[in-house]
C-alpha cells in the first residue's frame, strides 16, 4: 500500500477514486509516564515516554486507516493529514487522526 501525503504519484495516474478513509487512535498515559515528562519539562530534554506514545498511536491510526482502504479495493492512499491532539481533563489522553482518499493507481504509459 502505498501512503503519501501528495495528490499524485509521479509516473501514475488515478484509474478509480473510492473515496476518504479515516483512523484514530486515543492513548491514554500513565501517571508515572506524567511525572517522568513533567520533571523532564523542569530541568529540559525528550520525553522518551511521550514520544514512543505518539509513535504507536501513529502507526495504530495509519494501519486502520490503511485496512479500511485495502477493503475497499483500494492500492493507494493520497493527501494523507495527520493531525494530534490530547483530549481529555487535563489533557491526559492523546489523540491522533489520521485521513486520505483511498485511490486505486496504474503505472502511466509512457
């Protein structure tokens, strides 16, 4: 499946629009997590935690997104947005959405 962020693939073309395919992911962290990210926003640094969260919920909302457009008869997915927030009383979850135009694609003759 390929997975891009342009409208187009260089070198093909659409054959068949299916349409906008979607997927989520909403982690909560853990209090020990919190306390480890808030010290390391006192003295500076990564929050290591923080970013292995993002990451799996990340690849979590892709790999929804991407069985919908592979169900759907789908090789491609175009425009693809990701976009992250945290939710929840004092942002205690993180949310990640994730959408694109699920495309079927054929190689240009050239």
């Amino acid at each position: 499946m390929l997975i891009v962020t342009t409208p187009s693939v260089e070198g093909y073309r659409v054959k068949k629009y299916i349409g906008l395919v979607t997927g989520e992911a909403i982690l909560g962290a853990n209090m020990f997590k919190d306390i480890m990210a808030g010290f390391r926003d006192i003295v500076g640094g990564r929050s290591a935690a923080y970013e292995a969260e993002i990451g799996k919920a990340k690849t979590f909302a892709i790999n929804e997104m991407t069985q919908t457009a592979v169900s759907q008869g789908a090789n491609a997915i175009l425009s693809v947005d990701l976009d992250f927030e945290t939710i929840g009383a004092n942002g205690s979850m993180l949310m990640v959405a994730v959408s694109g135009t699920a495309v079927v694609l054929e190689k240009e003759n050239i």
